[in-house]
C-alpha cells in the first residue's frame, strides 16, 4: 500500500509542476517549469516568456535544466519534493561605481525541491525580476564529505534563425560579437564565452545570457553547442592536464553560481544590474577611501612597459595637465632605470598629487612581463600589499590569469578581500569576465576581459572592424561590469585607426569603466583643441544613472550618464558610411538646458563645437561621420 501512495505522490508531482509558474513583479516576465515524462526518465525544463502588448512571447523556449556530481545524478531522474510560495525580494543597495550608484534589487523567488532515484536531495531556486531572471542549484544535505561537482545539464535553447551576438571563447575574453544567425562558430569545438546576446527572431525583445555571484566554490562556465547550433548547453572549465570536465570540488551543503538571462528591450539589457542584484551584498564595512577616476596609461603609445624612469615622469605630468587623478606604472617597474627607480616614480607622482597605481603578473611564469611572483601564496600577498601601503600606492592591475577554474575563481577572490584589507582598489587585467564581484567587493574597479584598444599593437585587426566593435560592447560585454578597454586615443600605435576623433571622445562616455585608463601619448592630449580637452578634464569614471537613447549592435548607439544633476551623452557610428544620430531628450527634467555639443568636424581628425538649448521631449538630429560619433554635457 505504501508503494503505492508513494507512486501516486510521485505521477502527482510530476503533473504539478507543469502549472508552476513564476511572474515578475511588473507582470512582464514568466518563468515556467515543465517536468516531463520519456521512457520512464523525469526530465525538467524551463521556458522563459515576455509581454508585448498584453500577449506574452517566447523569449526561451524548453530548455533543460540538470546537474551532476561524480557520486550522483540530478538531471533525467528527479521527483518533485515540494515547491516554496512565492516570496518577495526586495532590496535596495549603492554601487561605489558602474552604470547607476542606487540599485534595486526587486524580483520574486521560488525554491522546487527534488530527490533523484536515490532520494538525494537538489533544490533549483529561481528568481524573476522585471528585467530578467536568474536560476541556482543547491545541494541543501549536510556533508563532510567532499564532492565533485562535473556538470551541468542545463541548455539553453533558442529558435531556429535567431539573431545572436556571441564571442568564440578564449580565456581571455578577448574577441568580437559579431552577427550570428546558424549558430555556428569558427572554433570547431563550438564553444561560446559569456555574456551572450540574443534578438528573439522579428520580435523587439531581446535576451543576454551570463552568470553571476561566483564564490571560492564555482568555477566559471561557458556555452557549447556542438551538438545541436541552437541549443547552448553550460559547460564547466575542462581539466588543464586533460580534455575532461573538472568541475568543482567542495563539501555539501553547496550552491552554483546564479544562472542570469537579462530579458526586454535593447534599453532594458543596457540599463540592468542583475549581475549585481544577485550578487552577494559588500563585504567591505568602510569604501570611502575608495575613488573612481580617470588614469594616464604608458603601455599603449610606447609598446611597453614602465621600466623608463623619464617615460613615468611624462604620464604623472599628463595626469596633473588633464586633473586625472591616477597614473598607473605598468609592467617592468621592477628593473626602472634611467633616472629613477620604482621608489622614485611612486615619490614623483605624489608630489605632484597623483595617486599612483602599479602592475602585476598574476604569476604566469610563462609570459615575459615581470615581476611575476609577487602574490601567489598569501604570506607574499600580505608582504607586498603591506610594501605597496608603507610607499603610498592607491590600488593594483594584476594581469595574466590562467583560466576559469576553481582554483582562479578563489585567487581573484582572495586578491580582492586581502588588497581590501590594505585600502588597495584593484583593476583585472588578462581575466575572466565580471560575475558581480563589485558589488561583494566594491574595491574591484575594472576588469579588462575585452578585445580593447590594446590590440592596436597587436595586429591590424581592430583597424577595420573598431567602429561595429564599439556599438556592439555597450549591449554586450559592458553589460555586466565595468570594462577596461583603455579607450580615447587619437594618435596611433603600432596599427592605425580610422575611427573618427569624436568617435574617440565619445568612448569615455559610451564605456563605462571604475577607472578609465586614457591610453593615448601626452603629446596627443595635450594639441586637442580647448573644448574636447576640457571635456576629458572632467568627464567621470563612475555614474549615477545610465539611459540607452537609441542604438543597434554593430550599427549605432547613443547613451546618456548621469552624475549628480549633470547629464553627459555620447553617441557613435558604427558603419563605414555617415549617418544621422538622433538623440531624443525624453529623460531630462522639464525647463530649458543647455547642451554643449561635441562632435565630427570636416574630417575625422577634426572637431566641430556648439552650444544648443533643448528641453524635455526635443528631438537632435546629429550627422556623424564614416565611423564619427559625438558626445555633450548638458548644464
């Protein structure tokens, strides 16, 4: 008899949650869990659905959802347990920078509770927010015992034909978004690295898909999809000895990182703070000793490092030229000669009222650049942090880091908790991509994780394609943190660059990033003409607010910043031919203002300046060049 109750609780619990549906607070967005029967196996998916104009569309059709550890399976054997009421969550938090200071944190969450065939237990946790949703898994049983978690089951599945912005993976992060509608990829083992950006078909709601609130007990995922083009199924770091997934290994109870679909219009994706909304709140009692600011940058114009005492000496009076705040010493400081030694440069800054900041190898001893092994284990963290304090060094750039394992995933996390321990801010650079982390740790300022300005030295790549690049990142990468593409440069590198002037301007609006590294020769700032200086003396690194106006991956994009009560817009031109920009003044207080205009001149190595009363609801139409763009501050 007992059996057979327990088989009719069974059927009755698969059934149930074919009803199970999780609503956003707007009503804008569903979630709704699907277990269902095949050959006598309980397979679980979800499917994502938006509103537009009372009619909800499928912005995710079934996909599965499943996980797998070394001792056990949770993902074509699961009977649901119990499913929690919908529970409010609501909370409100500052950012000490990225793309808005005050964020909401305002979604709903429901917990399904399931067994597998071995009455192991796994809990699946999903929140629906009114711009996106986020899923984890969490293993609640109490355990000594360690576990490999190998895998995941979970897929996501889009229609056939639709448009996706998605970057081949590399560990670095390094690579374009271009325009995709088979699915298929270059790289012949079909892997995708985060975020990714999806249009659904001719519909106007589009989707990005990343992660969010890695611990020491996640390792980063990526997207494959070699099986089937249109379904990304994610897929942990392979071991580095061998092609096999390592996964996570780790004592119960434990929980994945959050799972994140950003969800609505092309402003709604723009505009998001899931990554962060997810993400564990500060760690940090005091942040006040912790400043976002501009940053004169040596490696671009010179292709290289910092081991030219003279060459520092330039950057730090640059810096007090342009009421920059920071200079960062790049790679090499550790063997400066010519005039002064590291001691000196960081003496020099000082006196001038510069903070200065330095690089670090992460300790790739197989790359050149040095010093390389000056914070591998925590006694030798602790030794240079304390050095960095005592000669009055504001805040780190560690570079070159191996991977998305576990093992990288705490190292990034020690770094931030023990440079936070010295009032050091940090900037990562050759790394993963941002999973929320500053918000945990508000001292993470940046992280490169971009195919940026940088690559001007590498190859002429960037040269042809910069322009579509730099409209498709505010959609995609920037998306989720701040970025450190080292932009505004005018002159050139090893490579030309054939954006415009004012499309280099507008980069230090359209990117947002903690610590904006200005990468271009003195001499290139220096000549600018009165009004494009004066706008880079005092354009922020860290806003209040952010409104996408308009825009399209690879075509265009025109964002507004807010700081305080002073709004700052930029627009660029993403195609290699000219195009009328329009900026609609919708979001402005009502009464006049007035807007100070910087934009294309005759050419592209020109500027044209104006002034322009507008108010709330005016329309501006502005003609950019091939490649042009524009940027103004409104009074």
């Amino acid at each position: 008899m007992k059996h057979i109750i327990l088989f009719l609780f069974i059927i009755l619990s698969s059934f149930s949650i074919n009803a199970q549906e999780i609503i956003s607070p707007n009503g804008k967005i569903k979630v709704i869990l699907n277990l269902h029967d095949k050959n006598a196996a309980h397979h679980l998916f979800f499917k994502v659905l938006y509103k537009i104009e009372n009619k909800f569309t499928e912005v995710l059709p079934d996909s599965k959802l499943g996980i797998n550890r070394t001792d056990e399976q949770f993902a074509d054997n699961l009977h649901l347990i119990a499913t929690s009421k919908p529970v409010s969550i609501h909370d409100t938090y500052k950012m000490v920078c990225g793309k808005r200071q005050l964020c909401e944190n305002l979604g709903t969450q429901k917990t399904f509770s399931f067994e597998n065939s071995n009455q192991q237990p796994l809990d699946i946790v999903f929140r629906v927010y009114n711009d996106g949703i986020a899923f984890r898994y969490i293993f609640p049983n109490q355990s000594d015992l360690k576990v490999n978690v190998i895998s995941e089951a979970t897929t996501y599945v889009l229609p056939d034909s639709t448009s996706r912005w998605m970057q081949p993976f590399n560990l670095a992060y390094e690579g374009f978004y271009p325009l995709n509608k088979t699915g298929l990829n270059i790289n012949k083992y079909q892997e995708w690295g985060f975020p990714a950006l999806y249009k659904v078909n001719n519909q106007p709601v589009w989707g990005l898909i990343s992660e969010a609130d890695i611990t020491e007990n996640n390792c980063g995922a990526k997207l494959i999809n070699l099986k089937n083009s249109n379904e990304y199924q994610v897929t942990y770091p392979s071991a580095r000895d061998n092609f096999k997934q390592e996964g996570v290994k780790t004592t119960l109870p434990w929980n994945s990182q959050w799972h994140t679909i950003i969800v609505g219009k092309l402003s709604d994706i723009v505009e998001s703070t899931l990554i962060t909304d997810v993400s564990v709140p500060s760690q940090l009692k005091d942040t006040d000793w912790i400043k976002p600011g501009a940053v004169s940058w040596i490696y671009w114009a010179n292709n290289h490092g910092s081991k030219d005492y003279k060459k520092i000496v330039e950057y730090v009076d640059l810096a007090v030229e342009m009421n920059w705040p920071y200079v960062l010493i790049d790679w090499e400081w550790d063997v400066m000669s010519n005039g002064g030694t590291i001691i000196d440069a960081v003496n020099y800054a000082k006196s001038k009222g510069i903070k200065p900041l330095i690089w670090y190898n992460s300790g790739s001893i197989w790359l050149d650049p040095t010093p390389y092994d000056r914070l591998l284990t925590v006694e030798k963290r602790a030794k240079e942090f304390a050095w960095l304090n005592k000669m009055g060094v504001y805040g780190i750039k560690v570079d070159f880091f191996a991977g998305d394992h576990q093992d990288m995933m705490k190292y990034y996390i020690d770094i931030l908790k023990e440079a936070a321990k010295y009032h050091l801010m940090v900037n990562f650079h050759g790394a993963t991509i941002p999973r929320g982390w500053a918000r945990t740790y508000p001292n993470l300022m940046t992280t490169e994780a971009v195919y940026g300005a940088e690559w001007y030295n590498n190859d002429q790549v960037l040269t042809n394609k910069a322009a579509g690049h730099n409209t498709t990142l505010p959609f995609t990468r920037n998306v989720i943190g701040s970025m450190d593409y080292t932009p505004v440069t005018f002159s050139n590198s090893q490579h030309t660059h054939i954006t415009s002037y004012a499309h280099e301007l507008a980069l230090s609006v359209v990117f947002e990033s903690g610590l904006q590294h200005f990468a271009d020769r003195p001499s290139a700032y220096e000549s600018l003409p009165a009004e494009p200086k004066d706008f880079l003396k005092k354009v922020p690194a860290a806003w209040d607010d952010t409104k996408l106006i308009d825009g399209y991956p690879e075509e265009k994009v025109i964002v507004a910043r807010k700081k305080v009560n002073q709004w700052y817009i930029a627009g660029l031109n993403g195609k290699d031919v000219a195009q009328t920009l329009l900026v609609k003044f919708d979001f402005l207080d009502k009464g006049n203002h007035s807007f100070q205009l910087i934009k294309d001149g005759k050419d592209d190595k020109s500027f044209s300046s104006e002034i322009i009363k507008v108010k709330k609801g005016d329309t501006l139409k502005i003609d950019c060049l091939p490649r042009g763009g524009f940027v103004g501050e409104i009074k």
